[in-house]
C-alpha cells in the first residue's frame, strides 16, 4: 500500500490510537443493551479477583453488563451484532462445596447463536496442560521461525489437553468428554471450516473428579482463550478482536479479562493491539506446567463472528463443504499481492520527483507487515491519497479521513462489481438487477 501526504501531515498520540481502535470495536455494536444482573442467565460463578490486575473497560454505553432480555430475530441485526447467544446450554452444573479452589466444583455451558452459528463457551475449574498440546511454542520474532510451515503452528489437542473437575464424587460423567461429537455438532458445528481448532480444544475436555485437577498456578480472573489462523493479515484479526470482545461481553466480564493465545504462531505488528485492548496476552506454550482457571471463556474462531458471516450474509457458498482452511503460507515469507510492487513504487517516486515543485507531495511506502499498528494509522491519517492493491490491507481506510482519495488495484482473480453513480443517488432496481445477476451466476 501507498500513500501520499500532502503538506498538512497529522501526528497521533499512542493513547489517541488505542481509543480509536476500541472505539471502532465498540461501536460496531447495536447500543440496545441494558443491564439485568438479577436475569438466570448469568454465569454460575461469583467474581472474586483483585481488580486491581485487570483494566477497565472504557466509560462508553456498550461496555455495560450486557445480558439480553429476549432472543432477537435469527437474521436481524440484534442477531448478528447484538447478543444473539440467547441459547443456553449447560453441559456441567456448579456444585456448591465442591472440592476445587473457591470452595465448589467446576461448571461449564455455552451460549449458542443460531444466526451465526457458532457458541461463547466458558468455565471453571479448567485445567490446561500444553505439554499435551502439539504446536509449535508461539510468541517468537518473524526472522527466527522463516519458512516454518504453518501445520506446527496450529494446535492439536490431545485428550486431556483439557480437564474439568466434578464437584461431586462418582459423577456418572467423571472420566468421560465434557460433549460428545453429536453434542458439539449441534453447538459448535464444523460448519465451512475444515480445521475447526475451537471445535476440538473442546472435544479434548475430561471430566476428573473432586481434587483431581494437579495445577502449577492457578489463575483467578477470567481469561479468553483464542485460536487464530490468519493472525498477519488486518482483517481477519480484527474479526479475531471483535471475537474476543463479543465473548467477554456475552460473559458479562466487569473488566477486561487477561488473553491466551492457544497456536504456535510467531508475533506480528499487530500484536502490540491485543495487549492495548486486553489486560493481558500470553501463549499457552509459554506455561511451564499445567494451569488451571477459575473462569475461562473460549472465544469463536474470527471466521464464525458477525463482520466475517454477516458480511457475506452466509451466502450459497457455505452450503458447498469446507472452504476455509487457513491462509497461504507464501513459503514463509511476507508476500504482496502485486508481483511487481517494487516497480509499481519506483515508478511512482519517479512520478512524485518531477511533480514536487508543482504540488507538495510526500510518498510513504506502506509496508505494512513490517510497522507497528500505531505507525499504520499514522501513514493511513496522514494521506491525502491512497494506492493499494484490493486486499486485508485496505482494511486501514476505517482510519482515513473523509476526504481520503482511494486509488485501488484489482486483480482479474477479484469478481469485482461496482456501481458507479453520478451523484449520491442509488437507484434501488439498479442494486437489486445487478446483485440478481451476480446470485444467478452463482446458482442461486
């Protein structure tokens, strides 16, 4: 991506950014949410952390305790970007006097959305051990882990990688999965995605019984646990953001909860974000020995939230088999979607030398993978125009200002259809002729 600026060059403060980017999470969200904490809905569990270790959530409407009082329309907008994880299903009940740290037994339910349809899981009493998690450990620079191939990244679980403790003796389900495959069909069904690791972190999930859970360290605030795939590319992690925030609402988190990345994947620019929004991140790799969580809330994968589903409106597509695998690993290497970007730039510097004396121009090349997230917003705020290929790049132009000029390349891989109007006036048969023709091309 290019940019140019023009004389007026604008400069942001750290903390300016970091409001921008939870402002533009927050706002996303339909501001309908009033607070119940009397509602049955609410999680077994009676918050008992030093508050002291978690960051507040800003003073903003949509950071209330958000517990929904009916079940929105399956498809509605409340649906998508509202609670629409009204479902409620509860695999282990909480035992009072149980034997784990807090004086009862574990619990885990989940919160299943039938628009998305996808589940907030959570619990407590949960054991990870990720001795018996099969990935790579995570975390490292890009220059130490070239050419890596992305299968070690990703986590497989083995049985027990997870435990969860009974709070009773001779549970009937003590030693067995806390869901069977016909269980987990039904709430975190596989869906379009061939390697689902949410899906199978939870199958990995036994039942122990009272005083079995051998911990190193217990952790008492909540904690979301994330699996990413495409955890370089903008888009995609914002969808993974938006993910991780939704989840802490549907568990009416009252503070930022701490974050565990449960991959093996290296750290990116954009890791500096996670750790401005959350209390705190970490990878599961990074434990020494088996940890234990008084409260964990798995978070969907990016691809089942309401900026990735909602945006396609889950169209015939998804109904054809698994279509998401992963990103491409390009080798190892962090590649552009242009073949020819370096000559595209040269040409354009060469551009930009013999017109500087007419117009006061700046080129910045945007490399994005390689800069910080604050320097991205900087580059994006400060251009008077943007030169880009169509991409997860682009994805910086929620940052640009309103009179920001976009000068975007496409591929002839890219179906793209616009519609270009005079004015401001769509003519709504126009929209409607032209998408029937795109749905009819696709079957529909």
């Amino acid at each position: 991506m290019v940019n140019w600026r023009g004389s007026r060059v604008r400069t942001v403060a750290k903390p300016l950014l970091i409001v921008l980017l939870i402002n533009f999470l927050s706002l996303l969200y339909v501001l309908r949410h009033h607070p119940n904490p009397s509602a049955d809905d609410s999680p077994p569990i009676v918050e008992r952390f030093q508050a002291e270790n978690l960051k507040p959530w800003p003073t903003l409407p949509s950071f209330l305790p958000w517990v929904p009082k009916s079940n929105p329309a399956r498809g509605s907008c409340e649906a998508y970007f509202g609670n629409g994880f009204s479902r409620q299903i509860e695999m282990l009940k909480q035992v009072e006097g149980g034997s784990s740290r807090g004086g009862r037994g574990g619990w885990f339910r989940c919160s299943y959305s039938e628009t998305l349809r996808s589940s907030v899981c959570q619990g407590g009493s949960l054991r990870m051990d990720p001795q018996r998690i099969r990935m790579s450990t995570g975390g490292e620079n890009l220059e130490e882990v070239m050419r890596r191939e992305e299968e070690v990244e990703l986590p497989k679980f083995e049985p027990g990688s997870f435990q969860i403790e009974s709070g009773r003796s001779g549970d009937g389900k003590t030693g067995g999965r806390i869901m069977t495959e016909e269980v987990l069909d039904n709430v975190v069904p596989r869906g379009a995605i061939h390697s689902h690791t949410m899906r199978h972190l939870i199958s990995s999930i036994q039942i122990v019984g009272p005083g079995e859970l051998q911990c190193s360290q217990w952790i008492d605030e909540p904690t979301v646990l994330v699996t990413r795939f495409e955890y370089a590319n903008l888009f995609h992690t914002v969808t993974d953001w938006y993910s991780a925030y939704a989840s802490s609402r549907v568990a009416n988190l009252p503070y930022r909860p701490h974050l565990i990345f449960v991959d093996g994947h290296c750290r990116t620019s954009l890791e500096d974000t996670w750790r401005a929004l959350f209390s705190s991140v970490r990878y599961a790799k990074n434990f020494t020995g088996p940890v234990c969580f008084r409260h964990a809330i798995l978070s969907p994968l990016g691809y089942e939230t309401a900026l990735f589903k909602g945006l396609s409106k889950v169209s015939a597509a998804e109904e054809q088999g698994p279509i998401l695998c992963g990103p491409p690993r390009h080798s190892g290497r962090v590649e552009s979607r242009l073949s020819n970007e370096q000559e595209v730039f040269d040409a354009l510097q060469s551009w930009v030398a013999r017109h500087r004396s007419s117009c006061n121009l700046t080129l910045v090349n945007g490399l994005f993978a390689h800069m910080e997230m604050r320097d991205q917003l900087q580059a994006i705020l400060g251009a008077s125009v943007v030169v880009g290929a169509h991409g997860a790049g682009l994805t910086h132009l929620v940052a640009a200002g309103s009179k920001t000029v976009v000068l975007e390349i496409l591929s002839s891989q890219n179906e793209y259809h616009p519609i270009n109007l005079a004015g401001s006036y769509a003519d709504p048969q126009v929209v409607i002729d032209r998408l029937t023709s795109i749905m009819r091309s696709l079957g529909c």
